[in-house]
C-alpha cells in the first residue's frame, strides 16, 4: 500500500461495518447487479471554501492500473459545494482491489 489514496479507501472500508456505500443498477429490476461507491473528495466548509485537490482523479486511475482494474464508472464531480472523484465498481472488483491493496 503505498499511496494515501490506497490507505484512505482500505481504512475507510475496514472502519464502516459492511465497507464502502452498497448499491445497484435500480434501471434494470430484474437483474441487479451490486456496486460500491467510493467518493474521495471534499465539501464546502463553514467559511464557504473548498479544498480541491486536482490530483485525486489521476491518483485513483494510476491505483485501478496498477492492480489491473477496469472501473465500471470513474467520474471528477465538481460543483458549488463539492470537489471529489466517484469510483463505482461492480462488488466483485471493489473486493479484489480492497483485497489487492491490503496484500501489497
């Protein structure tokens, strides 16, 4: 684990109880599918800035390159009160790129 992007997305699902944010592809009821969200950025704080770290989208594509994982989506939000990169995998790639990271 080398980066702190790496160590921020294995702590943050070993501290929540069933790992980063559950959900599924509400368009298609009859076969749904499980991803995860990773969201890693920042918000508006109470002096109305934003820290925006424009690194973060180039540090998460390097981490899925290195462990050789396709994102199924990986998307720079910016708005008014929000900077962040949302990584969204199907569960079976989160677990391997939790688990490729926790091995390295």
């Amino acid at each position: 684990m080398s980066s702190h992007i790496e160590r921020l997305m294995v702590r943050s699902h070993d501290e929540r109880e069933n790992g980063w944010c559950k959900t599924t592809n509400a368009l298609d009821p009859n076969n749904q599918k499980i991803y995860r969200i990773i969201k890693i950025g920042n918000v508006m704080n109470c002096n109305g800035e934003i820290i925006r770290d424009h690194t973060t989208y180039g540090q998460i594509r390097s981490i899925l390159d290195k462990y050789n994982i396709q994102p199924d989506e990986l998307k720079q939000i910016e708005e008014k009160t929000e900077h962040a990169v949302e990584l969204r995998l199907h569960e079976e790639k989160y677990q391997n790129l939790i688990n490729s990271i926790k091995s390295n």
